[in-house]
C-alpha cells in the first residue's frame, strides 16, 4: 500500500465519520466539499508573531551562510514539495554566489531523502541542515534571501507564514493553497514542477533585489493583521460557541 492510498484512506474517513470538519484553508474546505459533499468550516493555520533572533551569525555559522546570500526552502521533505524540480533549477540557474538552503527531513522515507543528496550533489552551493526548529529554524527564515514553497499542494504552510511575518521574498508556486494568502502581486510566481519556471524566478530574484522586497512590509502586515494566534483562536472561539449553542438549542426544543 502506497503513502499515497493511505493518505486518500484517512481522508475518506475522515470527512465519513466526523460531523463537524474544520480545514486551514478554503481551498480544503471546497475540495471536501466537492469529493465528498461535505459542508466544512475554514479556519486558518496559526503563528506566534515572529521574534527576531538577536545573534544572527550564530546558526548561519554553522552551515558557513551569510545573511541575505541564500534561498530557502523548509518542509517536511516528500514529492509533493518539489525539492527536486527546485534543486535543478537552481543548478542551472545563473546563481552567483548565492546558496539554496534545504531545510527538513523524513525519517519515514530516508532513501528518498538521500536521492535529493545525490542530486544536490552536482552543486557545492546546496546544502541540507535536517530538520530545524525553535531559533534555528527562526534565524534561518529571517536571513534568507528568498524564500521558496514550490510545492505541487499545499494546505496553508506554517513556514510560508513565518516568512511573511519575518518580511522575506517569496518564491511560490501558482496554486491555491499558496494563493490564499498570498496576493497576485506580492509574490514571485512559478508554475508548479516547472523547472524552467524556477530557474528564471531565481535569477530575476537576483537581479530585482528592490522589486522583491517591496511586498515583504505588506505580506508581513497581513500575517500580523490575520494569521497569529490571538486572532485565529478568535475563530475557534466563535465557532464551538455557535456549535454548542445550536446544540442545545436542539435539546431544548426535544425537552
């Protein structure tokens, strides 16, 4: 049995079994809508508001980065997230002194890790940290200089979110789940598994520093105004308020 057909499984059962269904994104909440003519409820994906790390060479040393001379990627490391089309491109790309940095891991799935290793191979400018957490993970986000969800599907990334609040470009591939929050014009924009795509969205990031950091002050506005927790929890809040006060209306009326 593939992870593909398990995941699809946990998904049927899911939206079978539970009536109430709350998705990160509306993107999701259409697709069970559509598949499985379900009515859900979309409530975002959370952060806490980004804190800058106040030693900021103190993780860059460890993988020999300097601030703003590299792209990042960081995702839990399966097909869907395109890693491989990303480390072509940027093999290809006319990338100067710059560095793509890959962040994550899979421990379910190591080989298909090290076929990426392999790949990156080709380059003495891609590196992979495993997976990163906490200050690291913050100071990583904070210094890139762009950073890139190129994902084939996406729910509403939490790093996305995390790169917005920290006022980083972004490198994002043309779907819904990346459209959701980002807007059409605050974005470098790539078809999705398009090598070539990529490969010119790098360069033109390069060479368009001012252009790509114009959106980073709106994108974090937006985070701050939309995406943390003080106001997600809001919207749980509201929601099992509304769901329990139907439920007992419901009792009432049968007393």
């Amino acid at each position: 049995i593939t992870q593909k057909k398990i995941l699809r499984f946990m998904e049927r059962l899911s939206a079978k079994m539970n009536k109430n269904v709350i998705t990160v994104s509306n993107a999701q909440s259409d697709y069970y809508n559509r598949s499985y003519r379900k009515n859900v409820v979309t409530i975002p994906t959370a952060i806490n508001p980004p804190a800058l790390v106040e030693d900021k060479l103190q993780f860059l040393n460890k993988y020999g980065l300097l601030p703003k001379k590299y792209f990042l990627v960081v995702a839990r490391i399966v097909p869907v997230k395109n890693i491989d089309v990303l480390i072509n491109a940027f093999i290809k790309s006319n990338h100067a002194d710059y560095k793509l940095v890959i962040a994550g891991n899979n421990e379910a799935n190591p080989e298909y890790v090290n076929s990426l290793k392999l790949l990156a191979r080709q380059s003495n400018d891609i590196i992979f940290t495993g997976a990163v957490y906490g200050e690291e993970k913050t100071s990583l986000i904070e210094n890139s200089y762009t950073f890139c969800i190129p994902s084939t599907s996406e729910g509403l990334s939490v790093a996305l979110l995390e790169a917005m609040g920290l006022s980083v470009p972004i490198i994002a591939s043309d779907i819904e789940g990346n459209r959701e929050v980002l807007q059409t014009d605050k974005a470098v924009w790539v078809r999705a598994e398009d090598e070539q795509d990529l490969c010119s969205a790098i360069e033109y990031s390069i060479t368009h520093e001012r252009e790509i950091f114009a959106s980073t002050e709106f994108n974090r506005n937006l985070i701050l105004e939309n995406y943390t927790w003080e106001k997600v929890t809001e919207k749980y809040i509201n929601y099992l308020t509304d769901l329990f006060s139907h439920r007992n209306d419901r009792v009432s009326r049968c007393e």
